[in-house]
C-alpha cells in the first residue's frame, strides 16, 4: 500500500526488476489482470477527482504506463483496510471483477462499459476458462463455481474439508484449473476441468510448516505459505507469488512477498524476494551474529553475498491468536525484532515503528522456526497496563526494562527461567526513579555483560515521546547502585536522533529526516569515534535515514567486531554494517 521508492505495479523480466507502473499509492495489491494492451488492477483508499472512495478498479496503459480510467466496481466506497475487490480477470474483450462485500461479480467491456452483474456468495479469486466462462473462488465455503457470462452456475467444484481456495489460474493449453490453497496444505492443487478430477499438486504439502523435508517455519524452493497469484507464460514457464504470514490486508507490509519461477519441467528458474517494507532484524547471541531475527522472519549470513532467507516464526494453524496475525492491529506491522538468549533458550520481542507495546516470545524445539507467542507488555504477562512510552530494552539476557508512561520510573522484571518447553518467566519488578538529570526520559539500553545503563533523553519541550533529544547519559555500575552519577555525558550534535542501540563499549545513533549515517559513540569516553557511512555504494542502498524508534540493533561478536543493523524502509530492506574499533 505504500512503498516511497517503487510504482504501484512492479515489472519483472528474466529475474531482474524492469520498471513500474503507476504510483505507489494507486493500486491496492489484492489483484492484478491484463491483455496485451492494458492491465487492470483494484484501486486503493484514496481520492480520485475530488473523491475519497474504495472500491474503484484502475486500467493502466501497458505501452506508456498512463493510468486512463477508473471505474467504481464495488457498493463498498468506505473500506480502507480491506480488500473489497478480491479478484479480477480478463479474456477476450470482457474483465470480470469480485465485488466481495456486495456479494456479485461485475462484468465489463475492456472499455469501460458494464455489461452485468453476477450474484455470487463471497466470491474471491477468478480466471476466465477458454471458453470465456468464469472461474470463482469462494474460499469460506471451500468451492470453485464454474459461471456463464450470463450466470449459469455450470458446475461445482467443492474441495476436500480444510482446503482454502485463493488464488487461480487456468491453462488453457491443458484445461488444468491451477488452485492456490491456503489451507493448511499450502500447495496448489491441480484439476482437470474436462472431468473435475484432481490430477496432481505443485509444492511440499504444509509448505513452510512441513517437518518432513525440512523444519517447521523453513523456506524452500517448493515450500509455499500462502499462494496469493499463479500464472505462466507463453513458454510454459510457472510463476508463484507466496505471500508468507501477516495479519493486515496489506500482505506486502506483513509477511512480505516471494516471487518463484519455474521451468515448464518445474525446475527453478529464480526467486524473488520482498521480505518486509519497514523492519529490524537483530543480530543473534547464541550465534554470535550468524542468525538475525526480525518479527517474522529469520536471516543468516557473514559476508556480502552469502545472506539467507531462512524461516518464517509464524504458524497461523497452531497459533492463531498470534499477535502478528491480528488484522485489527493499526500500526505498520510487528516486523522489528528483539532477541535475546539464555543458553539454549531464546526471547524474541516484536514491535512496530513508533511503538508503545511490545510483544513476545519463545522458541519450543517441538515447533521448530515457530515463535510461540507469551504475552505484552503491557498485560498480563508483566501486570503492567501503563504504555511504554519512556523506552524499552530487551537486554542480552533476557531481563526486561522500561519506561512506563507517567510513572516516572524505570521499571525492570528480571529473567528467572525457562521451562522445559522453552517459556520464560520474569520476577517481579524492581524500580528505581528516573534521574532528574535526564529529565522526560524517551530511551532505555541496559548492557549487563558491563552493568551499563544508557538512558536517552526526549526532545527538550516537546509531546512527541517518539524522539530522541541532545543528551544521552551513562551509567557505569548502574546495578551495583550507581543510578545518579552519570560518567560520560554525550551530548548529541547531530539533527533529530531517532534510534539508539549498544554493544561493547559503544552506542550508535541513527537520525530521521537528515542522513543515513549512524554515529558510533565511546562510552568510556563519550567521544565520536567513527561515523557509518555508506562505504559500499556501488552494492549497497542504505536509505535515507532512520524513520524508526528501534530501527538500530547491534552486538559485539567473540572476534571484537561490532555488527550493526539499520532499518532501511527506503529499499525495503536491512542494512548491515561490519567494524573493528
């Protein structure tokens, strides 16, 4: 729905990105059809003509990218958060579209005009047979309609009971219909529309859930989660959009977006992948660096081109009240991730971009990859019910603090254990006052291996409890019971901090609205002794700053070379920057 640095429609040819169509804020994403000539695609909320309206399809024009038409398919014209139009297909001189919430589909001309409506019940994805009948996907009653133009119901298809109906194509080199399941089995079933009979399947059955060829949550080549788009070319060549787990409508916010192609035999051609558009990923202890944890996903790699697409944490089958699955969370997305490890035992904390909650979990050997939600804080799992809007810190051992709104305190819940499932559990809290030195506290980062507590302040006379003002104290032998002298002071000269993160003997500051450059800090010293710049140009897109309150991770590896993440929401991508002092 949203992406500064890309078009609305993203063209790719032989692997490699070809340009876009439109602007990133016209098309919504829930469905994509085309001729020769033109492509149609639904419109997200948004004003065209003077008008706020939902609902709307757009026609682009394939030779010179213009935007020529846009017309109101669906009666819902209010829904911003949704997708009302949940397919649309083309064939010969028709284009269909599903009209969800008005339960019809709306059939036109490809010019413009409105030929009929179609009553359907929660129709879903469609594909035009070579006959120009249409295909409908009705995913909550697990069936495929087969419809005349003039709608005649001509048959039936009512898949087996846990089988979910979201995405189709048809061939009609074979007649086979191509049925994206994002069921449980998250495969794409294969029927033969001369007889309804099934005659294979694409894909590992339980795709990245599956434990029998690889472990729970693990990505793969033929290992899908949930199928959003199927389609070939006319070479026989196979494409597949997976759009891993995410609870907003906005699946490309979420879980992200793999493309896959494949050869006409099914071998793998090349796979793309789009795997946040605003995310942390923090570098693992128990690994020393080698994994990276973000809120959903899992990533390896040392060098430069050696990186990883590992595993998704979420199982929306096990866990369905996961948090990142909720579809009425309002923010952008539990994509930034905080980890911590104790032995063999792992917290992994979720949050979004300016957050006032934060989410966590554990890693159970029995789930694999999964990340097995605990609880929020605040909730029940702290007994707290204040936000968290005077920093938050996950340290390295898994001991918990922050700022609770209006307490003026810093609060800490100290690491007690594991069970033998993996789950931990926290003592009761222990707080100390907010030093009047630092005055509206705004950030928190305690470092145990040192007994360092690093507190930022917030902006000098300002609401936003979101920024970062000049003044960073720190604390030396802060549980040891030095919480009021703090040695050294630094003092940031740099406009708008936003984030701050620290390992070793340093803290790291990135800026919003400024440069992409993050200052690294002595805390010895409280001298600036390097400044991250882009040193790799060439390779390496770094955004432009730091539009994030925890957009830095950091750790300092057993080598003494510190390895700092930035959120680069500009390339939809994470940044990862290598140094010894």
């Amino acid at each position: 729905m949203w992406d500064e640095n890309e078009g609305g429609i993203a063209i790719y040819k032989s692997g490699l990105n070809a340009g876009s169509l439109g602007a990133h804020g016209e098309p919504q994403g829930s469905a994509i059809t085309g001729n020769a000539t033109k492509l149609w695609a639904p419109r997200q909320w948004g004003r065209v003509n003077g008008v706020y309206s939902s609902g709307l399809v757009i026609r682009y024009d394939r030779a010179t990218g213009a935007s020529d038409q846009n017309i109101q398919v669906s009666c819902d014209t209010t829904e911003r958060r949704a997708d009302v139009i949940t397919g649309i297909a083309t064939w010969s001189h028709f284009w269909v579209a599903s009209d969800n919430p008005c339960a019809r589909m709306r059939l036109y001309d490809t010019n413009g005009t409105w030929l009929r409506d179609i009553a359907v019940t929660d129709p879903g994805a469609l594909a035009f047979d070579r006959n120009g009948n249409i295909l409908v996907a009705q995913e909550a009653e697990g069936t495929v309609l087969q419809v005349s133009q003039t709608g005649t119901i001509l048959h039936t298809l009512s898949l087996p009971t846990g089988e979910v109906p979201h995405a189709l194509y048809f061939d009609p080199t074979t007649q086979y219909l191509w049925i994206g399941d994002a069921g449980p089995d998250q495969n794409a079933k294969i029927y033969d529309t001369r007889t309804w009979t099934l005659k294979s399947t694409f894909g590992v059955k339980g795709g990245y859930l599956d434990t029998t060829t690889g472990t729970k949550g693990q990505v793969g080549s033929l290992r899908f989660a949930r199928i959003d788009g199927i389609g070939k070319d006319s070479a026989g060549s196979l494409y597949i959009l997976s759009q891993p787990w995410g609870g907003s409508w906005d699946h490309g916010r979420t879980g992200g977006t793999d493309l896959y192609a494949y050869s006409p035999t099914g071998k793998l051609l090349y796979n793309l992948r789009a795997l946040n558009f605003e995310a942390i990923a923090a570098p693992d202890p128990a690994t020393d660096a080698i994994l990276f944890y973000s809120g959903m996903n899992i990533y390896s790699g040392t060098g430069s081109a050696d990186w990883k697409f590992v595993a998704n944490t979420v199982d929306p089958f096990t866990y369905p009240s996961d948090p990142r699955l909720d579809v009425t969370y309002r923010g952008r997305g539990l994509h930034f991730g905080m980890i911590a490890s104790a032995g063999t035992n792992r917290v992994l904390v979720a949050t979004d971009q300016n957050p006032d909650g934060f989410y966590f979990f554990h890693f159970d050997p029995a789930q694999g990859y999964t990340a097995v939600p605990d609880g929020v804080l605040p909730g029940t799992l702290f007994n707290a019910t204040a936000l968290v809007r005077n920093g938050f810190c996950l340290d390295s051992r898994g001991d918990v603090w922050a700022g609770l709104d209006k307490t003026n305190r810093i609060w800490h819940w100290p690491l007690t254990g594991f069970d033998a499932n993996g789950k931990p559990s926290w003592g009761a809290p222990v707080t100390v006052p907010v030093p009047a030195s630092i005055g509206d506290l705004s950030r928190i980062i305690y470092l145990p291996e040192s007994d360092t507590m690093i507190l930022g302040q917030r902006i000098t006379g300002s609401t936003d409890w979101t920024g970062i003002g000049t003044r960073v104290e720190v604390y030396h032998g802060w549980l040891a019971g030095n919480t009021t002298n703090p040695n050294p002071v630094i003092t940031l000269t740099s406009a708008n901090p936003k984030s701050l993160t620290a390992a070793g003997n340093y803290l790291f500051v990135g800026y919003v609205h400024t440069v992409p450059n993050i200052d690294a800090f002595n805390l010895a010293t409280g001298t600036l002794d390097n400044t991250f710049i882009n040193s790799n140009p060439s390779n390496v897109y770094v955004g432009n700053d730091v539009d994030s309150m925890y957009g830095l991770r950091s750790y300092r590896r057993s080598t003494g070379e510190y390895v700092v993440t930035k959120d680069n929401y500009n390339g939809s991508s994470i940044v990862v920057y290598r140094w010894t002092p």
